[in-house]
C-alpha cells in the first residue's frame, strides 16, 4: 500500500509541474527549487525529486552539474521528433483497423472537438487533455496496450510544443478547433490513405510553422 500511494504522489506532483511548464508559470531555461515546490505543494522533498526525475526522462527538464535543475529549452527538433512518433503510432493504429471508425467513436472526436471550442486563457491547461481526448480515440480503437503506451509516452510533446517560442496562448487557442475540425472531419470518411495523410499534415504543420517563425 506505501509504494502505491507513494507512486501516486509522484504522479500528482509531476502533473502540476507539466501544467506550471503548459502554463509558462515555469519557462525554458528557469531553474526549479525543489524546496520552492515543496512549500507550495505541501509535500517533502522527496516526491518533488522522484516527480523532477520522471520529468528529466520525459525530456522536460535537465540536470546541470553545480546548477540543479533547471525547464529544458526547447528545439524544432524535440518537437519533431515526438510529433513524428506520434503520427506513425497513430497512422499504425489506422491501417490496422482499416479506418472503420464507428458513429460511437465519431462522436467521442466531436465532443473533444466541442471543449477545444469553448477553450479560455482562463482554462488554457486543458489544451493538451482535450487534444489527447480526441486522438486517444484514433489509437485505442487498435486495441493495442504497448502501442498505446508508446503514444502515451510522447504525451510530453504536446506540451513542449504549446510553449515552443514562448507562443501567446491566445494563439494557440484559436488554432487549436480549426485543425483538429479538418482531421475529424477527414476521419469520417473512413478513407485508410486520406487519414494516413491528414494525420501526417496534422503533426507536421506544426513544426513548418516553428520552421518559419525561426526564420522570421
């Protein structure tokens, strides 16, 4: 029983140091005092560790010898890499059940496509959970646990890529409904290569357009 609540600590520690990251409260580059955490968490040192270090695997924060911890800085080519993961789990999972998206599972899209609609600075930290409610849908209907997971794991990317730039948020938000609304509706016409396609152009056009804000 101690391991478990002490492993769900961790997660629930770690979740609120994603969302202070999601919420640019922690920018690229800032360094992270365990015990500023501590005090504002109300927990002991020792689950801000066990959380920074999960955080450190996930690629969200680094060690600097003689300086701590410190939020990663973030490149076109973490985005890429994570995003391109992501887009061939998610094509993988597609050609596997040929697309054959049921009216169930149609609507479930649409209902995450609903909250990205209603999304506000006020609650911008749901950006990523509703972004992930909707593509959830696409590779758990594979019924595939490790592929699942492998997913699971580049869920980080989401997040780094919503601060890439230090991106206003109001931005972000207005894109959001508008892409995610041309994907779903390319979903339903259960076409296995125009999926494929969209899915691919989904995650890319995010890193052509940190490509052109660079060369600004």
């Amino acid at each position: 029983m101690g391991k478990l609540a002490f492993k769900t600590l961790r997660e629930n520690v770690s979740e609120e140091i994603r969302l202070k990251i999601l919420n640019q409260e922690l920018t690229p580059g800032m360094r992270i005092i365990e015990q500023d955490l501590s005090d504002e968490l109300g927990v002991s040192r020792g689950p801000i560790r066990e959380a920074l270090r999960q955080l450190e695997q996930e690629g969200m924060v680094e060690y600097t010898r003689n300086v701590g911890c410190s939020v990663r800085e973030i490149t076109i080519q973490d985005v890429y890499e994570t995003y391109l993961l992501r887009s061939n789990y998610e094509m993988i999972a597609v050609r596997l059940y040929e697309a054959q998206f049921t009216d169930e599972e149609i609507a479930r899209m649409e209902e995450a496509l609903e909250l990205m609609k209603n999304l506000t600075i006020e609650n911008y930290s749901k950006i990523v959970s509703y972004g992930c409610m909707l593509h959830e849908v696409i590779i758990e209907k594979a019924g595939l646990a490790r592929l699942k997971k492998a997913w699971q794991d580049q869920e980080y990317g989401e997040i780094l890529s919503c601060n890439a730039g230090f991106v206003d948020k109001q931005t972000v938000l207005e894109r959001q409904y508008p892409i995610h609304r041309e994907l779903v509706d390319i979903c339903k016409t259960r076409d296995v290569e125009a999926i494929c396609n969209a899915i691919s152009d989904h995650y890319m056009l995010t890193i052509k357009r940190l490509k052109n804000e660079e060369l600004e």
